[in-house]
C-alpha cells in the first residue's frame, strides 16, 4: 500500500514537472515572440521616420510622403501589393497610390487589368484621384474595435467582384491624423503555396505602422504649417517695409511738388517785363524827373503844383507798398521750399536709418521712432483734415528693440486708426488720432506705454474676437493687405519683446491701442 501511495506521488510530481516545464516553454516562447514584435515595430518605426525626414528635407508635401510608406508596408508585411487610400468629399475615399500587385479598384478590362497589375507606376496614375464607393462608415464597420479587418476569400461590397480573385488575402487599416479618418491602407496577398499569405496576426502589425504613419503625417503637417506661416510672416514684413517705402516716397512726391510751387511762384513774380517792374518806374521815370526839376531848381514848384508832380509821392509809396508785398510774398516761398527740402531731407534720412536697422535691436528712443512713423502719414492727415495730438514723454527709458519693425507696428496701427475714421465717413464729425507715449508701472515692473487712440467707426465684438488671428481679415479681396496679416505681426513683434497688446473700442466712438513694453532695470 505504501509503494503503491509512493509510485502514485512519484507520477503525480513528474506531471506537475512536465506541467511546470511546459508554461515556462510556453511563457519562453510567448516572451520571445514578444520580444521579436516589440523589436519589429522599433525597427518599423525608425524605418518610417527616415521617410518622413526624406519627404521634410526634399521640401514635399505630406501626401508625398504615402507612397513611400505604402511601398515599405507592402515590403514589411511581405505581401504582394498594397494601396493607399484618402478620404475626400462626403467621405468616399479616393486613390492616392498603389504598390506592387494590387487589383484595380475598378471594373476594368481583362488587358487594363493586365498592365495595372504588372506596372505599379501606371496604376497609381490610374488610380490616383479616382474616387471610390468605399466610405469612412463602411470601414468603421468593418474594422469595429479591432482597429483592423481581414478578408479571406472576400472584400468589402463596393470593391470589384475580380478583386478576391488576384487578392484573396487582404488587409485594412485606417490612417487617422487629430482621431480623425484621414485615410486607408491596404495590403492583399494571392495565397500562393511558395509564398507568405497574409494572415489576421498581420492587422495588430499594420494598425501600429498606420500609428506610426499618422505620427508622421501629423509631423510633416505641423512643419509645412510652420513654413506657411513662416513665408506669410516674411509676406507681412515686407509688405510692411513697402508700406513705408511707399509712405516715404509719397511724402517726398509731396514735398516736392509743394517746392515746385514754391518755385513757380517765385518764377512768375521776377518774370515781370522790366517797364512794369514798381522799383523800375521809380528808377527810370520818377527818380531821373525829379533829378531834372531840381537841377533847374523847380523841384519844389513842381511837386506842389504840376499836376503830375503831385501825384508822385503817392505813386511812390503805392509802388513801393508793392515791392514790399512782393519781397514779404518771395520770403514766404523761399521759407516753405526751404521747409519742403528739409522735409525731403528727413524724409530720405529715415528712409536710410530704417533700412540700415532692420533686423538689428538697439536701444531705441521711442519717442523718435513714434514721430518717424507719424511723418510717414503727414499727407494723409493734411488731405483728409485729420488732426494729430501727440503726447510723447520723452523721459521715457530707451527700450532693447528693432527700430525697423517697430516702425512698422506703429505704421500699421496708425493706418488703421486712418482706415477706420474713413469708413466712417461722417461728414459733422472732427475726425482725429491722439498718441501717447508714458511710463507705468504694472505688476512692480516699469513698462513703456503707447496708447494710439481714434474716433473712427469701432470695432464690433465679433471682430475684436478674430482680429489679432493670423490671416483674419475684414477687407475686400480687391485689397492688396487682404492677407490678415498686418495685426497678428504686430502682436508678434510687441510678444518678442515681452510686451503685450490691449484693445478697448466701441462701435461708433473709436478705438485705442495699448501696447506695453517692458522697460530693463538700471542698474
């Protein structure tokens, strides 16, 4: 009975070492094969970045970028072909690009299916644009919350009923970019007895390389965006240079068709015949007469009694009076085309100052770079009959910025406020734009404080909302500003300095601008 109770122990613990031996093999093998897939989807994932850098280095778009991956996907998988499909108007996907040997998607016929099978480069061309029966929906559908669908001897309803037969082995996979369906993959394999078919193991592979393809795709997106937006920056900037080019320019136009008059004036009072010129008669006529009378010793006789005589000190000082007038006139022309070429000189001194600086910071006087940007809309205010108050402290610390962008912040400010009183339009108001230039103190931090205020049309709630956004804008498209542009680049230049901008308004009664810019520490 012993033995019997020992042989049966005997067995029992061999099992439970053979059970043992058997779940560590099993957990072993399970580890591994773990492993193996942890150290393919690494392998993947680097593979799939090195394209996606290729697409951002060669400056492409990021649709470029899928057939690259389609191509490595189908290589990866081991399959023999593969499609990449994008979601277009009321979500029916459409061709984007093919890879390998992929069925058409199309009914078609047996000689065109021939040559889209054997030539990939062809059949993306066929496909690509081609807009499909397959929605989002319906691979929804399909995938539910495996992420994935496998096809055994089968295909979704849409597809064409030859697909099965060149493709009895697929896989589907959404790409989504922000959780959103942004595409669809597709690997196929025929199921061949020499070659690898595709299997439903294969799906949790292909929804990772979509993962890491969305990853990728979100990338590329974000780094053209930035580009974009990079490149409409640099629009901004030098749309604004141009603006005070054209300003400056305009200014001189002025000033020097302003001189021109001054000129012509003077031009046409010293083109006077010599016999009608006042100083003329007295020199020639008046003078020499009584020069004779006084010889003869009649001078006195005949002022006081020839009637001619009579008459010429009165004559006299009425000519004289008009020498005077003219000489006072001259003096008033040559004072302002003297004023005009001062003008022009600054003008052209500005112009020389804002070029030299751009891109450079410097510690800079505000108060200076205010009145340069004012001079730039002199005629603007002189022709509308605007008026401009300024008050500029000009104790106020010099600040570490670039004079040029400045100037251009405050040129885009000061065109708005203009822009605003002529929309405006009413012709019983007084129309006009104060600018201050103050110290403040905020949070134990001394700023400096440009407040550029108008009693133009206002802004509504809506507007104010959005107008600070790139590229929001209310003009029309006939405008050349129309980008939307001008605003954000001013928040952004006054942002880099560690400034901000405050915006009260209210429809009808105007607008005012603060911007705040801090102020270093003496020390």
């Amino acid at each position: 009975m012993l033995l019997i109770l020992l042989s049966t122990l005997t067995v029992l613990f061999a099992v439970f070492i053979v059970i043992l031996r058997t779940k560590l093999i099993i957990a072993k093998r399970i580890s591994a094969s773990l492993f193996k897939g942890v150290s393919k989807e690494r392998n993947a994932t680097a593979d799939i970045l090195r394209l996606s850098r290729k697409v951002i280095a060669s400056q492409s778009k990021e649709k470029e970028f899928l057939p690259y991956f389609i191509k490595y996907t189908v290589r990866s998988l081991k399959a023999n072909g593969g499609a990449i499909l994008l979601k277009g108007e009321e979500d029916y996907f459409f061709g984007c690009s093919v890879a390998g040997t992929f069925p058409p998607l199309k009914e078609v016929s047996a000689q065109i299916e021939s040559q889209l099978l054997s030539r990939e480069k062809k059949h993306t061309e066929f496909m690509r644009g081609f807009k499909t029966k397959f929605t989002t929906n319906d691979l929804k559908k399909l995938c539910g919350t495996k992420g994935f669908v496998f096809f055994n001897q089968d295909a979704p309803e849409s597809f064409p009923e030859n697909f099965t037969k060149e493709a009895p082995f697929s896989l589907m996979a959404p790409i989504k970019i922000d959780d959103e369906i942004y595409g669809c993959i597709i690997v196929t394999s025929r199921g061949d007895f020499d070659a690898y078919s595709l299997s439903p193991n294969d799906g949790v592979y292909l929804i990772r390389l979509a993962e890491i393809a969305s990853l990728c795709l979100e990338v590329i997106k974000a780094f053209k965006q930035r580009q974009e937006y990079e490149s409409q920056i640099q629009v901004a900037r030098e749309e604004g240079m141009t603006q005070v080019s054209s300003g400056i320019i305009h200014n001189i136009g002025n000033a020097v068709t302003i001189a021109k008059l001054a000129v012509t004036g003077l031009l046409e009072k010293f083109n006077v015949k010599p016999d009608d010129r006042p100083e003329n008669l007295i020199l020639e006529m008046i003078i020499p007469r009584m020069e004779k009378e006084l010889a003869q010793g009649g001078l006195d006789k005949f002022l006081q009694d020839d009637p001619q005589g009579k008459e010429y000190f009165a004559i006299m000082k009425k000519l004289l009076g008009h020498v005077e007038d003219n000489t006072g006139e001259s003096a008033v022309l040559l004072k302002s085309m003297a004023s005009k070429l001062f003008h022009i000189s600054e003008i052209i001194e500005l112009q020389q100052r804002f070029m030299g600086e751009l891109g450079t910071e410097n510690m800079t006087n505000l108060k200076k770079v205010i009145e340069s940007s004012i001079s730039i809309f002199d005629e603007s205010f002189n022709k509308r009959a605007y008026k401009i108050e300024m008050n500029l402290n000009d104790k106020v610390p010099e600040v570490l910025v670039d004079a040029s962008m400045l100037t251009q912040v405050f040129i885009n400010f000061i065109k708005n406020a203009i822009e605003a009183m002529e929309t405006e339009n009413d012709k019983t108001k007084k129309y006009g734009v104060s600018i201050v230039l103050k110290t403040e103190k905020q949070n134990d931090k001394n700023y400096a404080i440009i407040i550029i205020k108008d009693n133009g049309s206002g802004i509504t709630d809506k507007v104010k909302e959005k107008m600070f956004l790139f590229g929001f804008s209310t003009k029309t498209k006939n405008n050349n500003s129309r980008r939307g542009i001008g605003l954000h680049f001013c928040l952004d230049c006054i942002k880099k300095y560690g400034g901000e901008v405050k915006i009260d308004t209210e429809v009808g009664k105007g607008t005012s601008f603060t911007i705040s810019i801090p102020i270093a520490e003496q020390f």
